[in-house]
C-alpha cells in the first residue's frame, strides 16, 4: 500500500524509487521504507508508548530515497514524527492529484 500511494516516488524530492534494467543489469530498487517512530530504543523519533505492533504498519512508515532516508534519521530533531506524517500526507495527496488529473485528460480524450 506505501509504494502504491506514494506512486513509487520519493516523498520528498519526488524521484522514482525503482529504476529500469538496463541491457546487462537488472532493475534497481533505490527506494526505502522508513520509520516516523523508529522501534529501537535509541532510534530516531523512538516512542516508549508507541504499539510494539504498530512499528511495521502503514500509518508508521513513509516512502524515501536513500539520500532522505539518511537525511530525516540524522536530523530527527528538524524532521519530527509530526512533520514526516504531514510529508507523507502531501505526498500521497500530490500524488492522487496527478494521476487524477492525467487519468481525466486521457478519458477526456477518448
């Protein structure tokens, strides 16, 4: 569900996150699931209230690029469990515009 609504797009800088095989390589993944409450004790944005079983869940992981990934974990106190919720929103929302947005042009056009 993350990478579906995240249109396989890094949620900050829009890059996509799975790039082409070439004519001797296969495909690249270079997109990763990162944690808004890390479930390591001295992870970052980590929550002692946080549901154990709620760590791997949709609602706490937001789609990245390596470099934004890295990005967000070291600066955990600029990138707040309140502002990764609010990227991943906007993302996700960008996102459903677009293709809306191009999916009603093309219908249009037929």
């Amino acid at each position: 569900m993350l990478w579906g609504r995240s249109g396989n797009r890094c949620s900050i800088c829009k890059q996509e996150l799975v790039l082409d095989e070439t004519d001797l390589d296969d495909a690249s993944v270079i997109g990763e699931e990162c944690h808004i409450i890390s479930e390591k004790d001295n992870g970052p944005r980590h929550r002692n209230d946080y549901p154990t079983d709620q760590f791997d869940s949709y609602e706490n992981l937001l789609l990245l690029c390596r470099v934004h990934h890295k990005m967000v974990d070291d600066q955990k106190e600029t990138y707040t469990e309140d502002i990764l919720r609010q990227l991943k929103n906007n993302h996700e929302k960008w996102v459903t515009e677009r293709l809306n947005k191009d999916d009603f042009k093309e219908s249009k056009n037929h």
